[in-house]
C-alpha cells in the first residue's frame, strides 16, 4: 500500500466484525501526526475502506494506525506507506 506520483490518494484497506466509528492517523518517521481522518461510522463487512489524501505529504516514509471503536469492542489495524514524489 502506498502513495503514488500520479494518484495521491490510497485506502486503508481492513475487515471489520462489527458496525464501528473508524478514524485513521498518519504519522512520520519522528511520530508526529502528518494526516488524520476523523471518526468515520462503517458497517461491519469484508475488505471496509477509508481513503487517505496524502498530496501534501513529501517523499518519505510514513505508519499508519485505523482504530475501530464500538461497543463490541476496540480493532487496531497498523502498517507503513511509502510516498514517492
């Protein structure tokens, strides 16, 4: 999963077992948050999407966190993207 030149936009991609509010938070290589998506609610379903906008980003490396809150419980999807400008 990544950013490319052309399209500057991705989705995390992630199963989800129940109806939940999903935010997602970008951050750098130092931790700080680069890109968040605010609390988004989604049905429970295979392969859920929230689409990220990253055309401000500059090349680098970059972890993301999508966090699934409801009152089944708590789901925590991380990984890495790399953008390339």
């Amino acid at each position: 999963m990544g950013f490319t030149a052309r399209l500057r936009t991705t989705h995390i991609t992630f199963n989800l077992p129940w109806h939940a509010k999903v935010s997602v938070a970008v951050t750098d290589i130092l931790g700080r948050t680069v890109v968040s998506v605010p609390p988004k609610a989604l049905q429970a379903g295979w392969e859920r999407r929230v689409r990220l906008d990253g055309a401000r980003l500059p090349s680098g490396m970059y972890f993301f966190r999508a966090r699934a809150l409801s009152a089944a419980g708590v789901a925590v999807v991380a990984g890495r993207l790399v953008v390339v400008t």
